[in-house]
C-alpha cells in the first residue's frame, strides 16, 4: 500500500478559525464596477441612482440598465439595505413590443429570494410578474416541469451534536443580515438562474424555459427602500479560457489514460515482478512505464460531463488477505451508503478480474482514509456512515467477509467530507480527525468504546457542507507538537493549518493560519481555487519535513455552475512547509504548481514510483489518470 497508511503509521513512529471570510465573486470578472460616474448605463423609473468611490447608491423606485446585453452571465455585488429590503436584479432584459423590459428577475424583498419572469412598462413600471419553477441541482439544463407542479424542497436538517456540547461550527443560518453588508451571486446559464445569498445563508435555483433570452442587466430598488451596491462585478459565462497547460520544473506529466474512470488511485506491485503498479478505476497500470493495463473489475468509461463514476471513490491498496498478493479496495458512499468497501482479491497472476466482496457497508463519506488506528501495523479502513466516525478492521479468520466495524463517535453532523489519522496529543496511538474535531484514542478498550470527542471548526460551512478531503497530520513548525493541515471547504475555498497549542496543564487548543482564501492578498504567494477536493500529505522536496499537495476538483458537481468556480483552472500545487520562526505559527506554506489541468479526484497519491528518491504525484480525475514524474534531488542537511 503506497499511500495514507505507510506515511501516517511513520508519523506516529516518529513522534514515539476565526473572523469573517473576505467576500469575492466566485468567477473572474469581466467588468468590476469601480469609480463615481454611471455612465454605459441608464435609468427606468423615478429611482434616484449616484455612484460615488465604486458605490452605487439608489432611493425610490426604478432600475439602473447596463447599456451592454449578456446571455449567459455571472453577476456579483455586495448590497445594504436601510429599514426594509426590496431590491434585485434584472437578467436577460429584452426590449417588448411596447417598449417595456422583460426579463429573469432575482429578487429579495424582506427576508425572501426569489426567482421571477419579469415584464415592464415602458417607463419601469412592474406589469407581469410570473414564479419561476424550482430547478437546478447538479444539472446543467432544467428538466421537465413535474406533473402537478414542483414540490417544495427543503434542506434536511442537521443531525444534533452529542448531548451537553456545543459544535465549533454550524450551517449559515438563512436570510438577510438587516441593515448590514450581504452579498449575492447569480449565475444564468443555459435554461437555469442559480442565486446564491452571503455564500449559502439563501439560495435560489429555478427554470427559465427560455435559453435564447438576451438582454442587459439591471438593478433594482423597491418604493421605500434605500440601497446601496458595492463592489459591482460581471461576466460573460458563455466565454471559457482554458490556459495553456503548464507543468512545474519539478515535475514531468505522463497522461497513462485519457478517460474518466474514477476519482482515486493506489500503488503496489501487484505481479510481484519487482516493479511497482498503479490501480484506478477498474484498471491496474504496470510499471515500470505504465503503459500496460488490464481491468480487475469491468471498465466502462464515464461520461464527466453528466454522471459520476459510482464505484470508486476512494481506492486503496494492500495484501488485505494475508496471502503475499497486494489486494485492492474501493470506496464509495454510492446508493446512499450501501455501496460501501469492496474488496478484490489478487488472482495471485491469473490474467482474469478479481474477485470481489462487500466488506463495509455503509459508507456516507466520500473520503475514506487507511491508517494503523490500532497500532497493530495493519491498517484500518477510517470513514463516517449514518451519523458516526467510525473504523473498519479485517477479520484476520475471514479477511474477504464482512470487517469488524468500531464506533468512536457518538452521533453527529460529521460531515462527508474531511477525514484524517494521526496523533494529535502525542501519546503514540492513532486519532481520528473530521471537519468538526478530533477523537482521541482511549488507553484501553479503544475498539470497543466511544473515544473523547474535542469539538474544533476544521472546516466551514459555505453553499454545501463544511469540510475537505484527507487531513493531514505533522509538526508544522518544528514545536514537536503535531499540528493539522485541512482543506476547510472540499466544493468552495480554503486551506489552513491548525497550529496547535498546550496549556500549563496539557489542554490541547489550535490556532488557524490561513493558508487559501477566497482573495489573492490573503493566501499563500496570491494562490485561489474553488474545489480543493483532493489532498495528501508527502516529503515532496526530501527536506525531511512534510508537505501538503492539494487540487482542484474539475465539475466536481458536474458540468453546471452548482458549484463556485466549475469551470476554472484544474490545477494541482504542493504546498511546501517552511519552518520559519518570523511567520504566523512559525511556518509558511509555500505553493507551488504541479500542473495546471489535471487536478484531483477525491484524493491524490504521492509514492517513489521507480525508486529513485523523488516523489511522484498520481492523481486520477474527469480528464484521466495522470503521472507527475518528480525529479531527483539531495536531501538537504539540517
């Protein structure tokens, strides 16, 4: 097994947020509103509308045109209300036949947001006004419209922490922040309007029927209301840029598949010729070129613009058997959870598939993580599934039947995304780490009793559910104190380390260091991207020190703008750890492009591939299976 498990059970040999999110358009603007004058727009209605310093300022009743038309388009801006809230914004504004507008209109009126067909008078005056119906979710185009009409969709609840303890973090609660700064994002495309109110607290996503509509924008102000509009940004979404690709010096990039087959990919030699292999997917690439492949489970490759691959999720790679053949294991939270781990067992060199056997089911995390929990030397399947963080071990009697599974959690919102294996307080015995905190592993009867749960936001919450993909675990600063490097949000933004802290009495607490926001001034060397749905922990540069590699998920929910930023770079950086006693916490993570249109999958493999001292990167993604060839280089003396 090349992966998680081999690094974490070395780390434990070895060592024997807070304030509010910079608010930023989730796409790159092609006009940002800045300066005093209005001109390239104009005025419907009686509303009195200035601009001033990149503010736009309106009082009474009427609109605020874009003299320039859009299709498709991304609009964001920043809005405060005085007193009572109703304003908006027009897309797709047409000229009628008696000279008024129609068009798709946003709207937030009090605490509601709406979608509407929109028609005007000539002189601004509301005549029409027709709901849109509910669409949207991870599609691109609307379906049909139900019979009987759309029925009201809620978001599910959250499941309460444990009783007696408050959570680090929780859901944005919905609405409008009342006389205060919000921001909204609207996002038509094709035949969809998606609004999305402060990054989650409100969202709106409804049909157009129309997917020729063609027109301005415009903004608007209710009777009574006073609104002002800052930071003012728009874009074209029907033009795409895909950059030239790029690798890093460190690297070399061989593409060993071209098609979307899973998210994962492990490493093991699976011939036993002395070589070490690749599996993805369905198919196991032999080294040394990786050139040759056979599938151990049927392949069929998947279409990425509008389904998932199902069946693997997370891959994992060891002798699970016991038998001197490494084995393989798919994750995936599929079908509800059932889907589960399935095991294949290695034909011991039979050209043939691999038998397989459900072992874990079920599984609701998307990020499984293998790791020595039981200082046993064998690792531990680490997920979480109805409501528990939980791990799964082999029954060494009966290895291709169900795994012992043992509970550590009590039930909870742990969230499906985020997952890690480490020791945090530094007794030499694995924890568990997730998006709300951390489980520290109990002196006795680890597998068979609830673990201490400690309550810490390592994750945010956004327009989906807080958390990111494996967590890493090392001593950051050089203290001897392990800390914590997370992806904070696996389908937004954010990338922190947790440096962590000791009271004179031994309490464990952690300070965030912002590694990745929403802005280029405050992240690591100007570095953004949404998505950061894979992650792993390596020696990259040989220094002796970890560090974090970490990319973006391309349609990670799909080819739609279900997610911010779907269509940006695929980039894949390692974030290098620099001790330094001048920075924040003693270190700086220091980003550095691996490539930039690969990107990840739910996970990213780092392992010496040919055994040259270099690590190698292997990610495994909607674009295909990709190998970052390191190049070699001297350890440094301390």
């Amino acid at each position: 097994m090349a992966k998680r498990f081999g690094y974490l059970a070395a780390s434990l040999a070895v060592l024997t947020f807070s304030g509010a999110q910079a608010q930023t358009p989730s796409f790159n603007p092609d006009v940002t509103f800045q300066g005093s004058s209005l001109a390239g727009w104009h005025t419907l209605g009686s509303a009195d509308w200035r601009a001033a310093d990149g503010v736009i300022s309106a009082s009474g009743s009427g609109w605020l045109v874009l003299d320039r038309s859009y299709q498709d388009t991304g609009v964001y801006t920043q809005f405060r209300c005085e007193g009572d809230c109703d304003t908006g914004v027009l897309l797709r504004a047409h000229k009628t036949e008696q000279g008024g507008l129609e068009g798709i209109f946003v709207s937030i009126k009090g605490q509601e947001l709406g979608a509407y067909n929109l028609t005007l008078d000539a002189s601004g005056k509301e005549i029409a006004r027709k709901k849109l119906r509910a669409a949207g979710g991870q599609i691109r185009f609307a379906p049909p419209a139900a019979p009987g009409g759309d029925a009201p969709r809620a978001m599910p609840p959250l499941r309460s922490g444990p009783a007696g303890v408050k959570m680090p973090m929780d859901r944005p609660a919905p609405g409008l922040k009342v006389n205060d700064w919000n921001e909204i994002e609207l996002l038509l495309d094709a035949d969809i309007v998606r609004g999305f109110l402060d990054d989650g607290s409100g969202q709106v996503s409804a049909a157009t029927e129309d997917m020729d509509g063609y027109g301005p924008i415009a903004l608007y102000v209710g009777g009574g209301s006073k609104v002002q509009f800052r930071n003012l940004a728009y874009r074209d979404l029907g033009v795409h840029v895909e950059p030239l690709e790029i690798t890093g010096d460190r690297f070399r990039m061989q593409r060993v598949n071209p098609f979307y087959y899973g998210w994962s990919a492990d490493a093991a030699d699976f011939n036993r010729d002395g070589k070490m292999d690749i599996v993805s997917g369905p198919l196991i690439y032999f080294g040394p070129d990786y050139t040759r492949s056979r599938e151990i489970y049927p392949a069929q490759a998947v279409n990425p613009s509008t389904n998932y691959s199902m069946m693997d999720w997370v891959e994992h790679a060891y002798d699970f058997t016991g038998d001197g053949w490494p084995d393989v294991m798919t994750t995936s939270h599929a079908g509800g959870g059932k889907e589960g781990a399935v095991l294949y067992v290695n034909p011991k060199g039979e050209s043939r598939r691999w038998e397989h056997y459900q072992v874990v089911s079920p599984i609701d995390s998307e990020e499984t993580v293998m790791g020595n929990v039981d200082g046993s030397g064998k690792p531990a399947l680490v997920y979480e599934a109805e409501g528990y963080m939980r791990y799964a071990t082999v029954d060494p009697a009966n290895p291709t039947g169900k795994w012992i599974v043992h509970t550590v959690s009590e039930r909870g919102p742990w969230a499906p995304h985020g997952v890690g294996v480490g020791d945090v307080n530094g007794d030499g015995k694995a924890d568990i780490l997730g998006a709300y905190g951390w489980w520290e592993q109990p002196a006795t009867n680890a597998g068979s009793s609830l673990w201490k749960y400690h309550p810490e936001a390592f994750g945010r919450w956004g327009r989906t559910s807080a958390g990111g993909a494996t967590m890493g675990v090392y001593d950051v600063n050089g203290d001897g104190l392990n800390d914590v490097v997370t992806v904070i949000q696996a389908h937004g933004w954010g990338i922190a380390w947790f440096e962590q802290k000791r009271s004179s009495t031994g309490e464990i607490s952690f300070v965030k260091h912002v590694v990745m926001g929403r802005t280029a001034a405050e992240s690591a060397g100007g570095v953004v991207f949404t998505e950061p749905h894979g992650s792993t922990v390596a020696d990259v540069d040989d220094d002796g020190i970890p560090d974090f590699v970490v990319g973006k998920r391309y349609w990670s929910h799909l080819d739609d703008f279900y997610d911010p930023d779907p269509y940006g770079p695929a980039v894949l950086y390692w974030y290098r750890t620099v001790r330094d006693s001048k920075a924040p916490g003693g270190a700086r993570l220091v980003p550095e492009l691996i490539n930039n249109h690969s990107g990840v999958g739910s996970d990213v493999l780092a392992v010496d591939l040919n055994g040259d001292g270099a690590m190698d990167i292997v990610t495994s993604t909607r674009s295909g299976t990709y190998i970052f060839w390191g190049k070699s280089t001297l350890r440094k003396k301390k």
